[in-house]
C-alpha cells in the first residue's frame, strides 16, 4: 500500500487480479481477500444452508436383550450327507469322516 494522489485514499492492490485501486473502492470477500469491485462475489447461498444431525441411535431399545441360540458345529455337524448334518453347518463336498463312520457315531455302533 502506498499513499496516492487521491485524499484519503491508499493505493491498494487487489488479491485476486493484481490491478491497483484507491483503497475506498476494495471491498472484503467472505473468502477474507481484499478485492477490487469488479472481482467480488458474494457468497453462494447453497454454503449457508444448515443441516440437522441425524442421530444413529434408534429410539426404543429393549433392554433386556433377547437371548439368542449359538448353534454348534461339530465333526459330525459338518457332513455332507443327507440327515446326518446339523442345519447351517453342513459343507457341500465334504467327505471325511465316511458315511458309515457317521452311522457308526450316531448309533453308537449298533
């Protein structure tokens, strides 16, 4: 900034487009720079819309919890044989233990 020929005036360059002015004709931008009038912009209306926070916890929790079953998966639950598999743990292609080892297993070899 320098003094000018303008009374009053300071000679003040423009942040954005470098030109120098007479520092009554610089205006501040909500960016925070000191522009000129031909480089000013007002703040785009969609930058001062306020949003509510939403809340990630449900409004009704139970709690006594539900109890809830773990099912087992054990040597004889994993088989690939029909009606010798535990639900949800059976495994397509599986063929150990054999099937008569299974037999034997279930009823205690009888």
């Amino acid at each position: 900034m320098k003094k000018t020929k303008w009374p009053g005036n300071w000679k003040y360059s423009c942040q954005r487009c470098g030109f120098w002015y007479p520092s009554s004709e610089i205006m501040k931008e909500w960016t925070g720079l000191h522009v000129c009038q031909s480089c000013w912009e007002p703040k785009h209306p969609q930058l001062m819309i306020k949003i509510r926070g939403e809340t990630a916890v449900p409004t009704y929790v139970n709690k006594d919890g539900d109890p809830t079953f773990t099912s087992y998966c054990d040597i004889n639950g994993v088989s690939s044989f029909a009606d010798m598999a535990t639900a949800d743990c059976a495994i397509v292609g599986r063929i150990s233990p054999t099937y008569q080892a299974l037999l034997d297993t279930l009823t205690n070899g009888h």
